[in-house]
C-alpha cells in the first residue's frame, strides 16, 4: 500500500506525463494493489475487512481495482463483459472496446480502445491507499504485541515468523 500511496503522489506532482505514462503507472498502481487481495502460493489474502468499506466511493476505487487488474493488467480477461470503468467523462464504458468511426466520404476506421487512468483516478486511489495502510498499521501493531508477548517464553535467536516461529 505504501508504494501504491507514492506512486499515486509521484504521478499527480508531474504535469507532463504522456498518455502511455499514465497508462504503464496506471497497470503498476492496479497491480501493486490489488496482488494483497488475491490468494498466493504460501501467502493467504487480506481479510474481507480490508475489502469492506462505509464510503461509497472508497469501495468503488477499490472494485475497479482489482477488476481492472483482473481485466487488463494481470490476465487480459473478458470474459466477464459486466466489468465498467467510470472514464473521464464519468460515462461507463467496457474495458476493451473497438472503436468504428465511419467519416463523411465513406472511410471506415476502427481503433482499439481500452481504460486508463485519469489524474482524479490516482487522486481516489492515494486516498484509499491511506485509509488502507492506516488500516495495516492497526493490524500489524496487534500482530507485533503477540510476537513481543511471545517472545518473553522463547529462547533467544532469530527465527522465521510463521515457520519456526509461531
């Protein structure tokens, strides 16, 4: 959460970033947050709590997350055709989209479309990413006081939390 938060901070100070900037930083933000949110191999997920929120907009951000990673960045499903990103212009548009633009004389053109990040998208996610960490911090003050509390019983040396160490 900590490099999602400074990367959202990095890309909302520069005012010269190209569309594929935004895009690339965009797929690196999505990823970063959402990977804690998926199962792992040895590495459980984040609790449901930290997939719950009071704010409406908050709960958004973090929907469009995750499936925007899940669409795009990680595994380029579309497969499911009920995933929306709200674009710039707040009109919800899919993921993938072929453009058809027919002009006066009869030229036919099509373009690739797909979403991307917007400069009041990294905003929303720098502000979820806080309230996330703030979160963590909680938790893991609370997992830290078990491990000191243990720590009084176990023998001195330097063990693997989880492994060697309960």
């Amino acid at each position: 959460m900590f490099l999602v938060k400074r990367a959202c901070e990095a890309a909302l100070k520069r005012t010269d970033l190209s569309e594929d900037e935004v895009c690339v930083t965009g797929a690196g933000i999505a990823a970063l947050y959402a990977s804690p949110f998926t199962e792992g191999t040895g590495l459980g997920k984040l609790e449901d709590k930290f997939s719950s929120f009071a704010d409406d907009q908050m709960r958004e951000t973090h929907d469009g997350l995750i499936a925007y990673r899940n669409a795009f960045v990680a595994h380029r499903d579309l497969s499911n055709t009920d995933i929306y990103v709200n674009s710039e212009t707040g009109e919800k548009l899919p993921f993938y989209s072929t453009l058809v633009t027919i002009t006066k004389e009869g030229v036919v053109y099509t373009h690739a479309h797909f979403m991307t990040f917007s400069l009041a998208q990294f905003e929303r996610v720098q502000v979820l990413a806080a309230f996330q960490l703030e979160r963590l911090e909680k938790k893991s003050d609370k997992l830290f006081e078990q491990v000191r509390k243990r720590s009084r019983t176990t023998s001195p040396g330097t063990y693997v939390l989880g492994h060697d160490y309960p």
